[in-house]
C-alpha cells in the first residue's frame, strides 16, 4: 500500500521590510570626542574621517544620526555603545526614533 503526501503551500506576498529606526548620539559635556569617535569606527564601522565629522555635528547642534538600520540592530548597537561608554566612565546617551 502506497501513500502519496500533498504538501500545500502559500506564498505570503504580504511581507514588509523591516521598520528602520535612527541612532542618535546625545552631546553631554563629559564623553570625549575621541570615545565618541572610537565607538562609531568600531561598533558602527564607520570609517574616522566621517565619524569626526558625524562627532563634530554632535557637538555643535547637540546630537546626530549615527545610523539608520532594523530596530533589532539598531538596539542592539546602541546597547553595545551604552555599555562600552559605561565601562569607560562616560554618560553618553544613545536614543532610537523611528525614521520616517
């Protein structure tokens, strides 16, 4: 006696991307430029010349787009920046907004 299996399948043509979300870096009065940058080159592989001007911008209007990039990553880059920052004795404040 033989068996045949139908097996049914539906392709979901529903799926979206993934919701984008910023990181932005917060200007504090403590964080070094140089920790900033550092962090941007190795957590976010930004290269040093566009992670001092990213730092730059920072400083003077208070906070910048350091990433845009799925929520999941993106929370867990800024976890990884908040926890590097703290172990180094610096205050930085990273946010998540949505990206419109």
């Amino acid at each position: 006696m033989t068996t045949d299996t139908v097996v049914k399948s539906k392709v979901r043509t529903d799926i979206k991307e993934p919701s984008l979300f910023r990181v932005i870096y917060i200007n504090d009065s403590v964080t070094t430029m140089e920790f900033v940058i550092e962090s941007m080159i190795s957590i976010f592989h930004i290269n040093r010349e566009r992670a001092e001007e990213l730092t730059n911008e920072i400083h003077e209007e208070g906070s910048a787009v350091v990433a845009v990039l799925p929520y999941e990553i993106a929370e867990q880059k800024g976890i990884e920046v908040s926890m590097l920052a703290k172990r180094n004795g610096f205050p930085l404040v990273i946010k998540l907004e949505p990206d419109e």
